[in-house]
C-alpha cells in the first residue's frame, strides 16, 4: 500500500486537529499497516500545468489534486484524512 502525502506524515500543524497526512499515516499506523509513504511535494491548490508528477497520478486516480490518498495493495485509491482513518479502522492489518 502507499499513502501519498504532500511534505510531511507528522501531525504537528497550527490546527489544533492536527496535519491530515499526519492523520492519515497515524490512523493506518494504529491498524497495524506500514504504508510506503510517497512525497506528493507541490501545492494542491496549484493548477495542473504546475504539478507534480505525483499529484497528477493522485488526481488521475481520485479527481482530486490533494493528498493524503491511499493507494491500496487491491488497487482502490481512497482520498482525504478522514476517509483514510476510516477505512483503516474498517481493514485493520492482519496479525
């Protein structure tokens, strides 16, 4: 599996909710996934011409530019922190 994050997978952020890439690599770290963690750089925000390599796979993949996104090993994309928190908690790593 790979989650796709933009700089960071810590949840340090101003919000007091924390970074979503943070959020999402916690979530699938406590469902005892080890994802590999792939660098999206760039700002979502950014029109197309402008992206990262990457980030058009993500919006290939999710019609969206923004990470996180998860990439599982069936090939299913899942797109956004809280999306990605609940299907971790829904698929929880097998022992």
């Amino acid at each position: 599996m790979k989650l796709y994050v933009c700089w960071t997978k810590r949840e340090v952020n101003l919000k007091s909710d924390g970074h979503p890439c943070g959020n999402a690599y916690t979530a699938l770290k406590e469902a005892g996934h080890d994802p590999k963690v792939v660098y999206a750089h760039s700002f979502g925000g950014l029109p197309d011409l402008l992206q990262t390599p990457t980030r058009k796979l993500v919006k290939a993949k999710t019609g969206r530019s923004w990470v996180p996104a998860l990439e599982t090993d069936e090939g299913q994309w899942i797109s956004g922190s809280g999306e990605i928190a609940a299907w971790a908690g829904q698929h929880p790593a097998a022992a």
